[in-house]
C-alpha cells in the first residue's frame, strides 16, 4: 500500500492499478496530507507572503509576472505554494504564517518592521525576500532601483525639462494617498520606495533641481486609478511639472489617463517615464517610456532559492538584478 502511494517505481504497473482500484472500492482517497506532515515535519509547500491585499496583487502586473515566475520555477518539484495576504501592516497577520503550513517563506517587497517577518524568525523557518526588506540570514533578489530611478531622471534632465512632478506608490504601510510631506519622506520603511524616490531626488539635485521644490504624490498602492488621481493633483500645480517620474508602470499609465482629462498632449504638453516596463507599455496611449526590470527573473531566482534551502542550502550572497532605460513615445525634449 505505501508503495503504491508513495513510490509507484518499485510495484508493477498492474499489481499497483489493482491495489488502488482496492482502495477505492473501500473509500480510500490515499493518505492523508495533513497527517503525512505531521509525521514528517514537512508539509513542502513554499509560503509567499504579500503586502497587501489578494485583490490588489492580483491587479498589479508586475506582481503576476513575478509570481509567475516562481511558480513555474517551483512546479514540477512536488511543492506546493501558499498566498499569504498583507492587511495594514504592509504582510501578513503574524497568525497566519505561525500556523501556515509551510516550509520555507518568500517575502515580497515587505516594509522593514513587517510583523510577519517575526513570525518567520520565531519558527525558525528559511526566507527567501524579494526586493525588501534586508534582513541578515535570508537569500534576497532585487534590483538596482536607486539605479533605474537615477537613469530615468537622468534621461528627462538631458531632454532639457527642469520642473519635474514625482508619483511613488506607498511610502509607509498606513495606505494613506496624497501629497507628501518632507517629514514623510525622511524616514520610509519600504525600501523600494525609499531607493526609488531617492534615485530621482539625488539626480534632479545633481542636475540644478532643487528636491524641496519638487511636489512628491503618494498613491497607496500601485493602481492607475491612483496615478491618474495624484496626477491630476501634480499636472494642475502651478507652475505645471513639464515631467513626471511614476515609480511603476501602473502609476504611469493613470497619469496618461490624467493628461488626457486636462487636455493635455504626451509628449508635447508633459513627458511621463515609468518604471517595470509590463507588456502594456508596449501598446499604451503613446507608447511608455519606462525603466525595465526583468520580473520573470526576479521570480525564477527567487523559487530557485527556496528550492535551494527546502533542500538545506545556505543563503548564498544577494542576487541583484540589471535594469536599462526602455525609450518610447512618452517622453520629448522640452519646448
């Protein structure tokens, strides 16, 4: 009976059809999951805890991609894989991944004092994180985003704009939208954002763009229906931005979506620069210039590092990713 369950290989094709055939005619689905991982302590499945939301995650492309990434990375393996909702905290309750049936944890784009990530150490369970926190004894696998935001700004200064208009998806877990303070600023959590709004802040200094004049909208998620909102809040200032930087495709695409309910023309009236480079910037209305990160990668790294400590590797040194500025119809030098 264990054989013909657990390791096919060593019956006979029929002597194992018949012990199945059996089994069914008495009821017997096989054994049972739960009770096969308390008895071996092992339940092979990967937890992937979110920051926000199933709804919200599964709007955001970037996200899908990357997800997608791992799954195909981790299928075929005989592990399974477990979602963990964020709430306001920007992760999962910590009584969700105390009692998740997992055997290694992959954190994604966390904020730096996430509850979950506790509950994680207090089980003593490996962490794979992608993109943020930093956290001493897990694998990680990121981007240069400080890099990428620099290249976008980079690229707008040398078009000749000098009033620029920034969009960032959350700064702090607390999910408010709106604009930004300095206070606000100096001290954020999540690490993407802070390397992000960093990037463009430090390369529009480097280029005569004083930071504190550069208006700074915070969406609390990446959601083109908030880019179009904090976009109309920045495209109707005075004086108008001539540019707007978008820490996310999604971001970017709502603010498309702005400039168009003030009547004004992208590129001529206002350059909008993203930042993922999601299929949908291919084909947007114009096209999107926008900083690419290889998602599906990311992803795959990180499944081949859960896979790597499932089977009691060390976490080897972070994985950081190239990014390169994709130029498109979105962006004109400054008239």
């Amino acid at each position: 009976m264990s054989n013909a369950y657990n390791r096919p290989d060593q019956l006979s094709s029929s002597l194992r059809e018949r012990i199945l055939e059996t089994a069914r005619s008495l009821g017997y689905a096989g054994p049972d999951p739960v009770a096969r991982s308390l008895a071996t302590r092992s339940s092979a499945a990967v937890g992937f805890m979110l920051p926000q939301g199933l709804s919200g995650a599964f709007s955001d492309p970037a996200l899908s991609i990357v997800l997608d990434g791992l799954a195909s990375t981790v299928d075929g393996h005989d592990h399974s894989l477990v979602l963990m909702p964020g709430d306001s905290t920007g992760g999962p309750r910590p009584s969700i991944v105390s009692r998740a049936q997992a055997d290694v944890m992959v954190a994604y784009s966390l904020p730096d004092s996430a509850p979950a990530l506790d509950a994680v150490a207090a089980r003593g369970l490996p962490l794979v994180v992608i993109d943020q926190p930093v956290l001493p004894g897990s694998a990680r696998v990121e981007v240069q985003d400080h890099l990428g935001a620099s290249l976008a700004a980079s690229f707008l200064l040398e078009l000749g704009h000098s009033s620029f208009g920034i969009l960032t998806f959350s700064l702090h877990p607390d999910g408010v939208s709106g604009p930004v303070s300095h206070e606000r600023r100096s001290a954020v959590p999540f690490r993407v954002s802070r390397d992000r709004l960093g990037g463009y802040l430090d390369t529009l200094a480097k280029g005569g763009v004083q930071p504190d004049n550069v208006p700074v909208w915070e969406a609390r998620g990446s959601d083109r229906e908030l880019g179009r909102l904090g976009a109309r809040w920045l495209l109707t200032r005075t004086p108008r931005p001539s540019a707007l930087l978008c820490a996310s495709d999604q971001l970017a695409f709502g603010a498309l979506q702005a400039a168009r309910d003030l009547a004004l023309t992208v590129p001529r009236d206002v350059s909008v620069v993203g930042f993922d480079d999601v299929p949908e910037a291919t084909y947007s209305d114009p096209p999107l210039t926008t900083v690419r990160q290889p998602l599906a990668e990311k992803g795959r790294r990180a499944g081949e590092l859960a896979l790597k400590l499932l089977a009691g590797g060390r976490p080897p040194r972070p994985t950081r990713l190239d990014v390169s500025l994709v130029q498109r119809a979105s962006t004109a030098p400054r008239t």
